[in-house]
C-alpha cells in the first residue's frame, strides 16, 4: 500500500517571495535607466541636427588638402576648422580632397558633392597634378572654369586656389600654368589666392623628403595664406 506524501512539517518555512519593496526599487532604476537613454539619444540627435543645419564650408582639392604624408588632424583644411570655431565663423567643412586628384577628376566629383552637400562656400585647390602629368595648359582653364562655375550656379561662393610649379618645366609651361589661375579667377569674378605655397616653396626644410609635400610644421602658414581670402566669403555665415 502506497502512502499518501505526508505535508511539510509546520516549522518548514515556504520559500520567501522578493519583497515588494526590492521590486518597486529595481523597477525604477530600470526606469531611471531607461530614460537616461532615451534622453542621451534625443540630445545625440539635437547635436547631430544643429550640425547637420550649419552651412557647409566644401574644400575641392588634391594631396596638398588631404594631408598627404601628415599625422591625422594636422593640415591646414583641419586646422581651418579650428580658426574657424575659434572666430565664431558657424561652418562645418567637408574635405573632399584625394591624394593625386586632377582638375578633370574635380569636373567629375563636383556634382554630388554639391548636390549632397549644398555648400555656401567652396574652395577649389586642384591644378598642381595636371602640371606635373604635362597635360594641357587649356583643358586645365576649361577644367577650373567649369568647377567655379558649377559652384556659383549651386549658390556658392568661391575661392580659387593658384599654384605654381618648379621652372624646370620649361619656362614658358612654368607662366602659363601660374596665369591659368588668374585668367579664370578675373573671368568669373571669384576670390583667388595666387600661391598656396607662398612663404613655403622656399624652405626646404619646411618640406616631407619628396619635395612637393610640405611637412606638419608648413601647415599653419598656408591656412594663414589662405585665410585673408577665405575670411571675406564667410561673413554672411557668421552668428
């Protein structure tokens, strides 16, 4: 005969439940938490829309602007960012810059770049790679003009960045390239810049081992180059 299991005996507690304030508490903390997330998330987005809203700063160039040979952080375009907090001047800057970039490649890039970005101000830094290639003094006019031209149509304003190359080229190549700059900037009337590279071209010292990159310590002076050209474009940007 099989006996019926007998009851716990009656000084065998039941297993506790959790206390009821225990749980009230873990449930506000959790509550707590999650709120702090939510909020982080809409102050990310605030941030994210209040940068998104300010007006864009586009730099069109080559290795000169893409900090060729730099440690991340030290060329002139981001050291741009800086003055440009600094000064009040409310910009975000796109570097759009590529290592070995010509003017036809700046032809081809431009159209999304101002259709994605919508810039107020571009800068346009192409020119020294089809003079180093040898190419065409013309297609490069026609190159640049179609760059500022496009710029102007989209809303922006422009600064054209000359440069010069070494007169081992030729002498003749040498003036022409040098007076390509100037010849678009006077036809479509836009701000330039007639050497990036001026204080610097001289120094070698001030130059990476190839001799066309300027080093780290260059850097300053061509945002101060740079910058009384740039300065005048950007006021109707500043808060």
């Amino acid at each position: 005969m099989i006996k019926p299991r007998s009851s716990p005996p009656a000084h065998v507690a039941a297993p506790a439940r959790p206390h009821a304030g225990r749980r009230a508490l873990t449930g506000a903390l959790g509550l707590a938490l999650a709120l702090a997330v939510v909020a982080s998330a809409a102050q990310a987005q605030t941030a994210a829309a209040g940068a998104s809203s300010a007006p864009v700063l586009l730099v069109l160039g080559d290795s000169l602007s893409a900090e060729y040979g730099l440690p991340r952080g030290t060329g002139w375009v981001t050291l741009l960012e800086t003055r440009l907090r600094e000064r009040k001047f409310d910009y975000r800057v796109v570097n759009a810059s590529i290592s070995g970039d010509t003017t036809s490649g700046g032809v081809s890039r431009l159209p999304a770049l101002l259709s994605k970005h919508r810039p107020r101000v571009v800068v346009i830094e192409l020119g020294s790679n089809d003079a180093l290639r040898g190419l065409s003094l013309q297609m490069t006019e026609q190159n640049l003009n179609r760059m500022v031209q496009a710029s102007r149509d989209a809303g922006a304003r422009v600064l054209l960045v000359g440069m010069q190359i070494p007169p081992n080229y030729g002498r003749d190549y040498t003036q022409r390239f040098q007076q390509v700059f100037t010849k678009v900037a006077q036809s479509q009337k836009v701000a330039l810049l007639p050497f990036l590279l001026d204080g610097v071209a001289e120094h070698i010292e001030m130059f990476q081992p190839d001799r066309l990159h300027p080093t780290a310590q260059a850097q300053p002076r061509l945002l101060d180059n740079v910058w009384p050209r740039l300065e005048p474009l950007l006021a109707t940007g500043k808060s």
